[in-house]
C-alpha cells in the first residue's frame, strides 16, 4: 500500500487489514453508519487503490483485448469506458473489469484479488508479432472512487468545470489544489449509484485524498463498499465469480456483445444463450438472521440453489446467491437452514432472458 497515503489514512481512524493475499485495505474508518449515510445521501470516498491497474500500449491493444474478454472493443475511441468480463477456456467467470480508453493505452482495473491472475492470463497470449505491451502499473498509481448525490458538487468546488457523460473519462488538472495534479476522471464508480472514479499517480494519492476529504467526502471502508456491492448485487470474484459460474448466470449480460468474434470463452457463451442454456442465475436475497456462505437455497424441500455472500443491516441481512432458473426469481419464498428468505431484485444484474414462473 502507498505508504504516504496509508499515513493519511490512518490519521483519519483507517483501520488497516489484510482483503486479499499481499493486499491490505482500510477496512473502516470508524464510521461505518456515517460512511453509509453519505454514499445513499451525500458522498462518500472509497479508495480503490488495492484493485488491479494493468496497462496495455502498442497499436494492437484494442484488438488485443478485444480476443480476450467479452465486450467488443475494435471501434471503442479514446475517452470511452467498457465493462468487460474475462472468463478461462469453458467460460467460468474470472473478474468483472473496468478499462478507459486513452490515446496511447486501455487502462484495466480488476478486482484486488485477480491482479497477478488476469496479469498472467494477458501475458500468455501475446504472440511475438503482436504489437502489445503489458505493464502492472498498480504500485506506481492510485484510484478512489466518490459515490453519492452530491460527487459532482465536490469536484466543482475543487475546479470541475463540466460534467463528464456517462461512459466517458477525461484527463483534466486540478488548478485549485496544491502542485495542480493532473488525474483521470471517469463517470462511474463499479456500481449503480451516483458518483465518479479518479486515477492519479501514486505521489499525488495522498493529497488527493486529503483534498476530496477537506471538501466533504466521508472515508469509506471495505466492510461497507462490501454491504453496497452486495446491496446492489454485483458480483466479486471468489464469491460469485469462480470456477462454478459463468457470466450468463452472474448476470452480467450487459457486459457482453454476441456479435463480435471468437474469445477465450465465447463458443460456450453463444451456446448458452442460443439455447437458452442458464441453468442458475444470481438473485439477491433478504433474510431475518444469518447464514454462512455456502448454505444451500432450498425451495419444497429441495435444494435449489447456493448463497455466495451476505452481511448485515438495520433490517436483517441482504445476500447474494444462485439459483436455479426453474425455481423463479424475484419475490420467492426459499429457506436456508431454518431461516426463511425472499429473493429481491438488484440493480446491478442484467439478465438476457427472464426465468419462467414457478411451476
């Protein structure tokens, strides 16, 4: 972690951890329910300098990644910014992941936990004729994101002068802060929920940091970036995206294109949606206690499905979990255990065609 700004950190109330091997995180600030208030009603600052920032240069780089993950790429302009998801050869999930389109690159940040394996799976297939470079640029970087209603008005009050469309990022220099860093911008911050994404070299990280704080942004932590992702129900790796699922199921139907060419993956995904293939898919879940991740879904008696995730609210507990698509979906009663749940729709999840009803 950057050293210079994990001081920052702590002298804001960070409590520091471990998330992921060789990957520590402020995991709170002390402030839990503050935190949360200000990304429903305000903004909040989580610091995504942990996730993954992988770089690809060279005059093939579109196509490139194009030919290794699942959204199409070969026409995307500098500015631009695509979701995409990168699967294995059998199309199980491996990381949902955010790129920026530059003049000279396509910015990758991935999940903390997938850096060194989305890495690896990139280098492997690039050929001696291909004109790509790959670099890991996380420890020379850093990234925060701001959620909540009120992000722009911070950034104007630091010299924003015009807003950013949705899908786009923009390089831009902050004349109002010391030194005027010059940072990307980009409007979206990995969930359904208002708010922006800054990319910054590593020794502007703390001072950027202490500015968007200065100018009322409340220090979000993992516990409660974790209770957000689940709430809105996108899907992290070793929880929902694993060997065990594909993209279809995890409902990241948004983040694929079923017109482009081959990619690692893709017979098994056209396949699955040519015929209507999805067997599981994921759905939110509100229970009255907690379970553990693992425990099977359970509908008459029968098994049905599994929870991957779950924590706590004010009002018992929210979950992700599969289940199977001739079961139903949102509004069904199921069991875990001996606790009765309700499946909920989530904002985050798309779904290519809807689960027939229950028979």
């Amino acid at each position: 972690m950057n050293q210079e700004l994990q001081e920052t950190q702590l002298a804001a109330g960070a409590i520091v951890e471990d998330i992921a091997a060789g990957v520590t995180a402020a995991v709170s600030f002390n402030n839990d329910a503050e935190a949360l208030t200000a990304a429903q009603s305000g903004v909040a600052l989580y610091d995504r300098t942990p996730w993954g920032r992988l770089e690809l240069t060279g005059g093939d780089r579109l196509r490139f990644i194009h030919n290794q993950s699942t959204n199409t790429f070969n026409q995307r302009q500098p500015g631009e910014i695509c979701e995409t998801v990168f699967v294995n050869n059998t199309a199980r999930t491996l990381d949902l992941a955010t790129t920026y389109i530059t003049d000279e690159s396509v910015i990758i940040l991935v999940s903390p936990n997938r850096r060194q394996t989305l890495f690896q799976l990139l280098d492997r297939y690039i050929f001696p004729a291909d004109n790509v470079e790959l670099r890991d640029r996380t420890s020379e970087t850093a990234c925060f994101s701001l959620i909540g209603d009120s992000s722009l008005s911070l950034l104007q009050k630091l010299g924003l002068t015009e807003d950013i469309p949705p899908g786009q990022h923009r390089r831009i220099t902050l004349e109002s802060l010391p030194n005027a860093p010059e940072i990307r911008l980009a409007a979206t911050n990995g969930l359904n929920l208002p708010g922006y994404t800054l990319l910054c070299e590593a020794d502007q990280a703390a001072g950027l940091w202490k500015a968007l704080q200065d100018h009322g942004a409340t220090p979000l932590g993992e516990r409660v970036w974790q209770r957000l992702r689940i709430q809105q129900g996108r899907p992290a790796p070793d929880a929902e995206l694993t060997d065990d699922y594909n993209p279809l199921e995890a409902g990241l139907w948004d983040y694929i294109s079923f017109d482009k060419g081959c990619y690692i993956g893709q017979e098994t995904i056209a396949r699955l949606n040519t015929y209507q293939g999805v067997k599981q898919q994921l759905w939110g879940l509100h229970l009255p206690e907690s379970v553990e991740p693992g425990t099977p879904i359970e509908l008459n008696d029968k098994k049905v499905g599994t929870l991957t995730s779950i924590i706590p609210t004010e009002d018992g507990y929210i979950g992700l979990g599969y289940i199977r698509t001739k079961a139903g979906g949102a509004g069904l009663s199921v069991k875990l255990g001996s606790t009765q749940a309700t499946v909920l729709d989530v904002p985050f999840l798309s779904r290519g065609y809807l689960c027939p009803p229950k028979p």
